[in-house]
C-alpha cells in the first residue's frame, strides 16, 4: 500500500498551503473588508514576502486589527516609525500596482 502524505504535501506547496501564508496575508483574509477575497489577499501577501521584513510584516499586520495604529505610525517623528512608513508606502504602491 503506498502512502499518500508525500503527495498531499506535494499538492499543499504547489497550491499554497494556509501555513505559509505571511502575517500579512493571514489579516487581510480575516479582515471584514468587502474588497477581502482569497486572490487578493494571496497576491498582497506576495508583494509584502517580496518588499517587507518578516517585522515589517508582523508590524503591517496589526493595521488590519487597529487602523488607527496606522495614522499614529505614519504621524510619529521616531527615526524608527519614520523609516518602516517608507517602507510601507513602497510597499503600498507595488501591492495597488500588481493586485489591483
């Protein structure tokens, strides 16, 4: 009898399986937004592995919880916050170019 696991493994790395999804893509999937679907959220994950940090994820994240956390972000005057909000708009514009 052969097993099957190799080839359920198989399929789930082809299809993408939900226990790679970044943490970018794992709140846009749970979010109530109405623009929210599979498709979308799988492509602005893409963009965010290609353009962001494993933190800058993470940090990205929580706007989807808490978009108020956003605009405190994008106001601070922290050298720190200054340069992950560059890195979020970057991120931003490649995302509204290649999934929209």
């Amino acid at each position: 009898m052969k097993k099957k696991f190799p080839v359920l493994v198989a399929v789930f790395l082809t299809i993408g399986a939900p226990l790679d999804a970044n943490p970018i893509e794992r709140a846009c999937n749970g979010s109530d937004r109405s623009a929210a679907n599979a498709r979308l959220c799988s492509c602005i994950g893409g963009v965010a592995r290609a353009t962001l940090s494993r933190r800058d994820m993470r940090q990205a994240a929580r706007f989807f919880r808490d978009p108020g956390r956003a605009e405190e972000m994008r106001m601070s005057e922290r050298r720190s916050d200054e340069a992950f909000w560059d890195r979020y708009s970057q991120f931003g514009e490649a995302a509204e170019a290649q999934c929209s």
